[in-house]
C-alpha cells in the first residue's frame, strides 16, 4: 500500500511514513514493452502468454528494491538507506521543476537514478507508473511523488532515514539521465527459405520515432 500525504505535523507523518514503508515489496511493478512479429508496440504488466511477441522490461520500472551500483562505496547510514528506499527521478526536456527538484536532491547528497521523458513510448510507460503523464515524478522506495514540492520530498526522504546532509564521497558520480523506455528494434518475422533464383522482397523501413511527443505536464 501506499502511504499517506503528509498534511500535519512532522511528527505524526513520521510514524504514518514509517508503518507504511515497512510494506513497500507488496508495490513492486514492472511494465513490460512488448514488440510482436508485425512491429506493434504494446505495454502491459504481463509478459506475453506465448513466443510470438518479445516483451523488454524497461529499466527503472520496478518501484521498490535496487540500487545504483554504487552504493557499496558509501557510508553505512546513505547506503542502508539507499538499498531499502531507492530514489528515482522522472523528468522532460524544458521542464523547470524538473531541474530544481534534480538540484534539490543533489544538494542534500541523495544517489538517484534519472529517467527521461521524451517519447511517446516514454509518456506510456509514465502513464502505466503513475497514473498521468505528469513530470517531475519521483519514488522512493514504493512511495510515489507526484509534482515538486521541497518541504514534501525532504518529509519523505527525512522519512526513509536519507541524511539531512550530504554524505557522498567526493569520489561518487551520478548515474547519467537514461530513457525511461530503452529502444528496441521490432522482432523480424521469420520468412520461408526462398527457392534458388527467387526474388526476395526488401524488408519495409521502419517508421521514424514520434519528435517532440505532445501530452507531458509539467
């Protein structure tokens, strides 16, 4: 279950956070994007019942559990709190919240992973995440964030036992911004063998990728 908004004094959201992020396996989800034979795109949270179509789980996706790869380097109270409450950013191009809301939780030394909202693809899979197509997204842990507001992100992070200050070593480099639906070239169905001296069809070019996808809010 997800927990509850905090609308009162920080005290009571802390035990309210707390209860509540103890059962965040229970909100793992994975979106798979699912190509068929014909090129079609689809998403669901199943993979396909049968061989004919390939289904790639886009990186991220899952809402609990992971970490960056990193968080063997650092301090014990960051790392713990790291591997049980990872941290995700969801942003778009141009969008200002977006980067203050990047700037606030590099600030406060939070090893986060970025994923980017460009596509059409992308928009879908928000959509399937959070219910909108709504940037800037964040989750911690199985917490889901919506819209940037400083005073509720540091209630959740203080929550989820992140240090009120930052404690990455100077050694520690931030993961580059990925797209939150990796690219994928359909699945080419598997053609007869052509007798000797037949003429084989050229295959049809795919379609360029949608440019600059109406829909994202922010």
């Amino acid at each position: 279950m997800f927990f509850a908004r905090p609308t009162r004094a920080l005290g009571l959201m802390g035990l309210l956070v707390a209860a509540a992020f103890s059962g965040n396996d229970a909100n793992a989800q994975q979106i798979f994007r699912i190509v068929g034979a014909d090129g079609r795109v689809t998403f669901s949270d199943k993979p396909p019942p049968d061989a004919s179509g390939k289904a790639t789980a886009a990186p991220t996706v899952s809402l609990s559990g992971g970490g960056s790869g990193q968080t063997a380097s650092l301090p014990i109270e960051l790392r713990n709190a790291a591997n049980r409450y990872p941290v995700t950013l969801y942003t778009a191009p141009g969008c200002v919240p977006c980067g203050t809301g990047r700037a606030m939780l590099s600030a406060r030394g939070v090893p986060f992973t970025e994923k980017t909202v460009t596509t059409n693809e992308d928009i879908e899979a928000l959509k399937r995440l959070g219910g909108a197509a709504s940037v800037p997204f964040l989750t911690i842990g199985g917490q889901q964030l919506k819209g940037f507001s400083e005073v509720e992100w540091t209630q959740f992070l203080d929550a989820a036992d992140y240090p009120k200050t930052s404690q990455l070593p100077a050694s520690y480099s931030q993961p580059p911004a990925t797209p939150l639906v990796a690219a994928q070239q359909p699945q080419a169905p598997v053609r007869p063998t052509a007798a000797p001296g037949a003429a084989r069809a050229a295959a049809p070019a795919p379609a360029p990728a949608a440019e600059n996808p109406a829909g994202i809010k922010f």
